[in-house]
C-alpha cells in the first residue's frame, strides 16, 4: 500500500527530508528493518545502462557457447537478478 507525504507517519520530519535531499532511509523498529525510503528516480542513468549494454555484447562476442538469448537476459535483469 503506497501512502504520501499527508500520511501522518511520514509527514514530518528529518527523515523525509533526508530522503527529499538524496539519502536512503532505513526505519528499524526493535532492530528489524521493516521499511526503507528512498528518492524518488524518474530516469535511469542512461550511460550507465549504455555501459551494461556494451559489457553484455562483449561477453556475447567472447562467448564459445553460442547464440545469447537475449529475451532471456532481459527476463533475468527484469527480475533484479544480477
């Protein structure tokens, strides 16, 4: 469940403004970490995508196996799979 800023749990203070300022934010109740505020990111970083990019085709051409399935590649990054 997504809440905002009007939520009374978040709507003050320095932690929500230490994560408007670009810090993540890790709340730990009794030690355990149930929540972590991050900023908000419209864009990806594209020369860093670019650069993945480039080190995937490269390991593509090193590779004696064959064929990348690239669908496959795509699958796993989309599941947060390094």
């Amino acid at each position: 469940m997504k809440r905002n800023a009007g939520n009374r749990c978040i709507r003050s203070g320095p932690r929500l403004e230490r994560v408007e300022g670009g810090e993540e934010t890790v709340i730990t109740p009794d030690g355990k970490p149930v929540v972590r505020l991050v900023p908000d990111q419209d864009e990806c970083d594209r020369s860093k995508a670019e650069a993945a990019a480039e080190r995937i085709r490269v390991r593509e051409r090193n590779l004696k196996a064959g064929e990348v399935h690239w669908e496959a590649l795509r699958a796993d990054r989309d599941a947060g799979r390094p």
